[in-house]
C-alpha cells in the first residue's frame, strides 16, 4: 500500500517520525499596477540568475513544528470509526474532544487536534488509532527584487497558450484576488481553509499562480495557458503566507467530494516527508484528479518531498527553468520530477488589482497546469531542459 506511493519503491517510515511540509518558497519582486492599457510588445526575456541564495535560505526555514498540534488517522477496521466513537476513544485516554481542529473525513479518517506530549504516547498505544503525526507549517517566503512587466509573459510563450474560458481548475494556495479584472472566479465553489477569512488572497502568491495558467487575453495585463478559464479558490495559508499539512489535506479531500474525474489541481507546494498528505493525493489521483505539484526550491532532490515524490499517472511533479531552457539553480531535481516549465522571472496577477514577478517552482507547475486543462495528458514535448543536476533532462512541455 503505502509502498507504492513513492518512486523507488520507498518503505513509510514508522508514524511517530515527526514530518515536514513546505510551501514551494517563491521570490516576489515588486508589485506592478494594474492597467486598462494595452501594455508594449514584450522584451528579450530575462535569463536565469546563476545563484539564487534568497529563494533557497527562504526555502531552508520553512517546515517548522506547530507545537502541540497532531494529525492522528483513525485504523482501518471493519467498522467506521465515526465521530461518536472517536469521542470515546479519546475520552478513554482521558483526552477533551473539544481539542479537535479539524475532521478528515475522506480516505485519510481522522483529525487534526492539540495534544499533550502525554495524550499522544497514549494514543500511540491505542488500537484503534493507525498513525499520528506531528503538524507542521506550510509557509511562503518572499524576496523583494526589481520589476519586469510583459504580456503575454515568456513563460506562456514557451509553453503555448490558448483560450481557456468554460474550463475549471482548482488552486490549493492563499486564496485569489476576486475582483482581479484579468481573472474569473468561482466565489461559490471557492473554500476557505483559514479561521476568520474569505477566499480573498489577502498574501498574493495564489492570484499570481492563478493568472498564470489562466488570465484573460483580454489586451491588457498578462496572458494565461489556458487564458479565460475559471478558477476555484482553495485558500489554505493566511495574510502571512502561512498554514499547515492538515489545511491541504482538507482542501484535496473538499476537492475529492467537489470534484470530478478529469479535474486539475495545481499545488505550489511541497517539502518534506508526510505519509498522510501521500496517501490523500494518491488516493485523488487514483479517482481521476489530475495534479500538477511543484518539485521545490531548496536546490535538492525531491525524492523525498510530500507529494511532489509520489508516483501516479495523473500526478506531474514539475521543475523549474529559465528563459534560455536552462535549469533554475533553486529547483529541486530527481527521479520525481516528470517535467520541467517556466519558473523564473515569471510575471503574473497579483492582489489587490496587481502585477508581479515572481521564481520559484511554484510559478512552474501552473504552467503544467494550464497545458493539463487544455489538453489533457494528450500534450506535447518540445525539447529537454539543459544542465539539469541529476544528469537526466526533464521534458519541456508544450500545448
């Protein structure tokens, strides 16, 4: 089961090793406003800088431990453990109900909750409990860099682009800007995963993902892949660009049940080791959701990172290049990664109305996102990124 999640065969470590998740760490560069004009013809597009010592020390701080705070999975038994049962079940390891969280309640049962260093050893001990984890922030950081403006953006250009409107894709991030006239929104379908919030992306990294693969080619501001398509917001990280595991595992379950077969989700995030968010993607892919994740920007192989390294047909783990096809020295590399797109230098939508320029890995999986809602997995190859540091070169992909 477990062991077929990842590339390689790797085993699951046992569930008390404590996990990390990162949020794909992107650089931001200043913010452009927005304009009704048509902007110029764009210019030679920017190469990659040789060393990005930002973006990937900003990747290295991530993953840091909630304290206190637990994902715990409920044992496969012949009968469902629901919620009245799982009441009791803590209550006989003398522990309050009212610290749960959150409820998972699609393939992965069981809750995100707060609990002593004494409630989870007792836990441990418990039958009817599978697996615990220790719950870890997801979290951007930004680096603030000049300004480069272009329409449709070199990134489109590579990869093509083509109109997408009628199309849905859903963005697991930090929400979208919903009144960006250069995107349409499903405000309805949209979901917030932080307490106290709207969908409204209120940090900016979400809005720039989502024009990427789906601004309007409307003459003015930036041209997405799949130009026109409407996005459905699933905020999981706050004003801050923070959030948790068990955020994202509630948003690819809402997903799951939202859903259909066929969808695309794009996931600008990645890092660490977290069996539970494997096995829910794993398990959305193996329904018929299509995923595009980001292989990360700490510069190392993404082998073991959650859930760029897990194995599926429909999951593309996505490196990161720059104008010229060369590999970005920020992404992650490996045996993981399917395909390589778009990352540096990207400009795209922003909050409140904006622009910006933005790298990382996080900017080159909606590419591949946009070319999975357009066409599916019937897309084309168009050459191999050079210097890649694992000595196999990724495919480019093209529409």
């Amino acid at each position: 089961m477990f062991s077929n999640l990842l590339r390689k065969g790797r085993r699951i470590i046992p569930y008390s090793l404590a996990i990390t998740l990162l949020f794909s760490a992107c650089k931001k560069e200043k913010e452009v406003e927005p304009t009704t004009q048509t902007p110029a013809k764009p210019t030679t597009p920017p190469s990659n800088d040789n060393k990005d010592e930002c973006l990937t020390a900003s990747a290295l701080n991530n993953g840091e431990v909630i304290p206190g705070q637990y994902i715990v999975k409920y044992a496969e038994t012949g009968e469902k453990l629901g919620t009245r049962a799982f009441h009791k079940v803590l209550r006989a390891n003398r522990i309050d109900p009212e610290k749960i969280l959150r409820t998972f309640d699609g393939n992965l049962k069981g809750v995100a909750i707060k609990l002593e260093s004494s409630e989870v050893e007792n836990l441990k001990k418990d039958p009817n409990i599978e697996l615990i984890e220790q719950d870890k922030i997801v979290s951007i950081s930004d680096c603030p860099a000049r300004v480069e403006y272009q329409a449709p953006g070199w990134g489109a250009n590579r990869v093509g682009h083509t109109e997408g409107s009628g199309k849905y894709v859903w963005v697991i991030d930090t929400g979208v800007d919903l009144s960006h006239p250069d995107l349409v929104v499903d405000a309805y379908k949209s979901k917030s995963f932080i307490s106290g919030t709207t969908v409204n992306d209120d940090h900016g990294h979400g809005t720039h993902v989502a024009g990427i693969i789906a601004a309007k080619d409307n003459g003015f501001g930036i041209v997405g892949v799949a130009s026109g398509a409407t996005v459905i917001a699933l905020k999981s990280m706050d004003a801050q660009g923070k959030g948790s595991i068990s955020n994202i595992i509630a948003a690819v379950q809402y997903i799951e049940k939202n859903g259909k077969a066929g969808d695309v989700i794009n996931m600008s995030l990645g890092g660490g080791y977290s069996p539970s968010l494997d096995k829910e993607v794993l398990n959305a892919a193996n329904k018929g959701f299509v995923f595009s994740v980001a292989a990360g920007n700490s510069a190392i192989s993404a082998d073991s990172s959650s859930p760029a390294k897990v194995n599926h047909p429909n999951i593309f783990t996505v490196s990161a290049m720059d104008s010229t096809d060369t590999y970005a020295s920020f992404s992650n590399y490996g045996k993981s990664v399917d395909y390589c797109a778009p990352g540096v230098k990207i400009v795209s939508t922003y909050k409140n109305g904006g622009y910006a320029t933005i790298s990382g890995t996080s900017m080159a999986a909606p590419h591949m996102a946009g070319i999975l809602l357009m066409r599916g997995k019937n897309f084309k190859k168009d050459g191999f990124v050079k210097n890649d540091p694992d000595g196999s070169a990724d495919p480019i992909p093209h529409l």
